[in-house]
C-alpha cells in the first residue's frame, strides 16, 4: 500500500449523493480501521495525508435513451452497442470542498470542466437543494395527479409553471441569505433547464422516495418562512 511504502496521501472525491459526503466517508473508513484492527500508525496516515473532500454535483441526468432510433444513430457513430447509454443536460457543475491549493493538485478547470473549489460548499448545497430541488419536489406530486408526465410538460401547464415560480421566487428564494442578484439568476436558469426539451424528466421518477425528500428540499423553506413571516 501507499502507507507501507512510506509514500505522500491522496485527494479522495466522495460522491455519494448524501450531506457532507466526505466527512461521512472519512468516518465509515476511520471505523472499519478500528474494525479491521489496522493500527493508530495507519489510521494517523489516513487523517494527516489524505483529503477527504466533500462534493456536490447539479446537473439533471433523467435515465437512459427511450428513443430506439436515437440509441441506433449513436451505436453507428460510436462503432458498439451501449446499453448504458444515459442522458444529461448540458448544463453541469461540480463543487469540491478543499483546502488552499487543491485547484493545482486537481486541474479539472483547466480541462475545460465546470468544477468550482471552495472552503464551505454549504452555501452551494443550499441553493441548490433548497431551489432546484425545492422546486422539483414542491410541484411534483400535484402534476403529476393532475395528468402530467415530465417537467417539460408541467412547464408549458400555466398553473403548473405559476405554481412552480410563485413557490420558487415568493416563498422559498426570500428565506435563503444569499446575494439576491445570483439567486434571481440561478432561479432563471432553473426554469430554463426545466424546459429542455431534449431532457424527458420523468415526475413519477422525481416521486421516488417523496417523504424524505421535502423533508430535506422542502420543509427548512417552509420552517423559515414561517419563522420570519408568522405564517405559513
């Protein structure tokens, strides 16, 4: 191993879709050290010469290509067949939480990618966890009993989209402390994402696991503007 070789650590990207996800993972492989009775020696290594960083990904990817001459066009130009074959939308952005100097050790902005370095990734989590998603789960179940079948379609629903953007812009964007100016433009790109039609969104998808998902998207907006407005 590294360790026995007297070798440096190395940055560790943890993308579990979960709060704080380097922290977490530090924490499940500080116990299956003590677990496994792997030494305090290694475990010193592991905590002063590694970096455990936490991420956060924003890009919507809806699930695999329901279009067979699509997947077709695409094996012929690739040269193979692919059934893993996935959409995403264009837009993509990728936070890393990391000390000084991590942008050096980990080049990716130089590459071309959409990779943000940070000290706090808190504040990127909240906006989008309490926008994006916010947004999302607050429309999803009443589209979805009122006949509609993925984002694109409730964002050409005039009550659906007044619904979505009296939500987004009145009642969830009011209780975030960040620059207004870049919540305003985060929030249009958001409907602008929404209406992607190249991106089939299913909200049956989105639906998945409902009640934990407004408790962590949903419920600390409505908390809030309770707390700062006395109603809800």
């Amino acid at each position: 191993s590294r360790w026995k070789a007297g070798q440096k650590g190395v940055v560790i990207l943890s993308c579990e879709l979960i709060d704080n996800n380097g922290k977490e993972l530090l924490k499940c492989v500080n116990q299956y050290i003590d677990d496994w009775k792997l030494g305090e020696d290694f475990k010193k290594w592991v905590n002063e010469e590694n970096v455990f960083c936490s991420t956060l990904v924003d890009r919507i990817v809806p699930g695999r290509i329901r279009d067979n001459a699509e997947v077709a066009r695409l094996a012929e130009i690739n040269g193979y067949d692919d059934p893993l074959t996935d959409v995403g939308e264009v837009f993509g952005v990728w936070v890393i939480e990391g000390p000084d100097g991590l942008e050096d050790r980990l080049p990716f902005k130089k590459a071309g990618c959409n990779v943000v370095f940070t000290q706090d990734v808190s504040p990127y989590k909240l906006r989008k966890v309490r926008m994006l998603n916010g947004a999302h789960t607050s429309m999803v179940l009443g589209a979805y009993l009122a006949g509609h079948e993925i984002v694109g379609d409730c964002m050409a629903d005039a009550n659906t989209r007044k619904y979505m953007s009296d939500a987004l812009f009145n009642e969830i964007m009011p209780t975030l402390d960040l620059p207004k100016e870049d919540l305003k433009a985060f929030a249009s790109a958001i409907f602008e994402r929404f209406e992607n039609p190249f991106i089939d969104h299913e909200l049956i998808s989105i639906c998945l696991n409902s009640v934990s998902k407004w408790k962590a998207r949903v419920l600390p907006s409505v908390i809030d503007s309770f707390n700062a407005n006395g109603k809800l």
